[in-house]
C-alpha cells in the first residue's frame, strides 16, 4: 500500500480542525461542540483520520 500526498482541500479541512480544537483547549475559545474534554479529543482524533485518509487514498 503506497502513501501519497493529500489534497489541499483535505489538508486544510484538517488543519482548520485541529486549530479549532487546539483554540478551544488552549485559548478558552467559546467553539460550539467543542467544550468537554472529551470532544475536544474526538476533534483531534477526526482531524487525524481525515488526514490519514488522504493519505492513504488518491482521490481525496
């Protein structure tokens, strides 16, 4: 199974996920969804998948 490089579009969902969770966390950001600690780390662990995912597939 071969990596390839994610498309913009996929990087920059992801990222803007991440730094949303990370404003949230760090910064006390009032980010609806993203209050508990427990979604915040659901946050993270999306923005990783999606990532992961656009990795591993061509096309997204």
């Amino acid at each position: 199974m071969g990596l390839s490089t994610p498309s913009l579009i996929t990087f920059l969902i992801s990222f803007i996920v991440a730094m949303a969770v990370v404003f949230a966390r760090y910064f006390g950001a009032a980010i609806p969804g993203l209050t508990s600690d427990g979604m915040q780390f659901a946050g993270m662990v999306v923005a990783y998948l999606l990532l992961v995912l656009g990795c591993l597939i061509r096309t997204m």
